[in-house]
C-alpha cells in the first residue's frame, strides 16, 4: 500500500501514527506529494479526486480517502482495537473534535498564506482560534478519563491536534487554560511513533 501524503498535514500525521502503532509500517509506504488547496499534485488528484491528503493505494481495492476512514481501515486490517466497541461512540466522537480542531487550525495557515496580510481577514482567523480553544476547553472538562487507558484512536487524534497547534501557532499559548491536557500531552508526544512522524515543513 501506498500513503500519499505530505509530513506537514496533522490528518496525514494522524494516519502516520495509526500505521506505527498498529504496526503495520513494513505494509505502508509514502509517497509525499506537495499539497496546496490552490494546485493540488497530479499523484493527489489521480488517486483522490478531491486532490486532498492523506490518500492510501491500496493493492486489493481502490484508494481510499479521509483520514477517519484510512485510519479505521487500518485499524480493522491489524485488529488493533483502536475503535473498541464498549466505547466506540465516544472515541468516535473525540476523533472528531481533534479532526476539528484540526481543520480550525489549518484553515487559519491557509488564510495568512493564500491571502497574505493585506487580504486575510483577522476576525475570521479568530474566529477558528475560538473553535480550537472551545474544543480544548471540552476535553479538559469532559473528556480526559478517555485520554488514558488502552490507546484509541481518540488519544490519536487528540495527540496529532495538539502537536499541529504547536508547530504552526507557537505563539498562541493553547497550555495555560487546559493545563490538565497539557500535561497529558508531555507524555503522549515522546511516544515512538509521535517522535517518528513530527512535522515538517
């Protein structure tokens, strides 16, 4: 299988880190391809064709897309029970808000690099800020027992979201209001396949 993806996306980061921990690295190969919403790469839009990252070629089937979808796609093919059926609506449901926080924080690089100073519009971008730190302020508060035990694809998510935050808006101080999450997220960064797959570019 072939991962089309590009080192710098946290929903490529997230399936990275789905293939590490489900131990299926010897089964993934990469293809990094330049992502930009305003060009997407022909390798993007020949298998997906939205032209969007992360994309996986699969040998048996046809590509697959959406980063929620390759990662339960993963997780089934190794069995690693990331997705367990006791609480499988709430990892769920905290994937989902990681993916949001996610895209929040994507959309506002994409509003200061595709519209430059002059163009971006300044409440806009706080305004996805003010999702992230909603989101952020609902994990601490509701959701922390479900950041520990068994690895799911919750923590996943959770995990790349915040490693996001820091490498494109490490001057917002997302720590000081969840200082519970943060701590956490000390720990569950030096784990092998969060150390392996830390953005770039």
């Amino acid at each position: 299988m072939q991962l089309i993806m590009a080192a710098a996306s946290p929903f490529v980061r997230k399936v990275r880190v789905t293939v590490h921990e489900a131990g299926l690295t010897h089964r993934v190969g990469e293809v990094p391809v330049a992502a930009s919403p305003m060009a997407p790469d022909p390798d993007a839009t020949a298998a997906n064709p939205l032209g969007k990252i992360p994309t996986l070629v699969r040998e048996d089937g046809p590509a697959i897309y959406d980063s929620r979808v390759i990662c339960r796609y993963l997780d089934d093919l190794a069995g690693a029970g990331f997705y367990p059926d006791s609480r499988l609506w709430e990892v769920l449901t905290l994937e989902a808000t990681a993916d949001g926080i996610m895209e929040a924080a994507v959309l506002m690089v994409y509003e200061k690099r595709f519209k430059g100073d002059e163009g971006k519009n300044g409440e806009w971008i706080e305004a996805q800020w003010g999702k992230v730190t909603r989101a952020l302020g609902v994990i601490e508060g509701r959701w922390m027992s479900h950041l520990s035990g068994k690895l799911t694809m919750g923590q996943i998510g959770v995990g790349c979201a915040l490693g996001y935050l820091d490498f494109r808006q490490p001057d917002r101080d997302w720590r000081a209001p969840v200082p519970a999450l943060a701590e956490w997220y000390a720990g569950f960064a030096e784990r092998e396949s969060m150390t392996a797959t830390a953005p770039v570019g």
